[in-house]
C-alpha cells in the first residue's frame, strides 16, 4: 500500500497553521501567508500540488519564527501519540524547523 506523505506543512511557533480572520478571500488568515515565505523558492513547492485525499502516514511539519496570536491551529483535538505517530526526524535550517511526524505500522 503506498503512504500518503505531506510535505512541509507550516506552522507558527506558537503552533497555528493559519491567522486569525480567515475566509474565502484570506485563507491563511490575516499574518498566515508569512509562514510560506521559506518554501516558495523551493522545488519542493510545487510538489505540494494535488496533495490530499485520505489518512496520512507521515507529516513534514515546518516549523516557522512567526507568532500569529490565534486562527487554525495545526493538531487541536488530534492526539498523535494515540494515533500511532512518533517524531521519526528533526532538523533546522535556516528559517525553519523541519520534523517528521511518521505513523508506526
């Protein structure tokens, strides 16, 4: 069975994949578009792509020097040690902190 594996997925150092305020016409909400600012440049942006579909196996969570205050935040309600998934790798360059959530077979 293949994995479904999301890469780089953004969030705030306080945790929020999103600002506040967000809608149809913002939906990063007000200050989210800062946590893309890394990755635009990148030849991985364009492999996020037609990404989605059913449960992941693995989450590459950027981790971004932003504050956003409040808006969507990334795991609320989603208890990940229960779901099976571990910190598989960590690593920080500069302007970002990645890890990869992996979920154990």
């Amino acid at each position: 069975m293949s994995k479904l594996r999301v890469h780089a997925f953004a969030v705030s150092l306080d945790g929020y994949g999103a600002g506040p305020n967000q809608g149809l016409e913002n939906p990063l909400g007000a200050g989210g578009e800062a946590l893309h600012d890394w990755i635009i440049p990148t030849r991985t942006f364009q492999q996020l792509q037609g990404q989605g579909g059913r449960l992941i196996d693995e989450l590459h969570i950027a981790i971004v020097p932003v504050l956003l205050g409040s808006g969507e935040h990334l795991l609320t309600g989603i208890d990940t040690l229960a779901l099976g998934y571990a910190c598989s790798e960590h690593d920080t360059t500069s302007g970002v902190m990645h890890a990869v959530l992996t979920k154990r077979r």
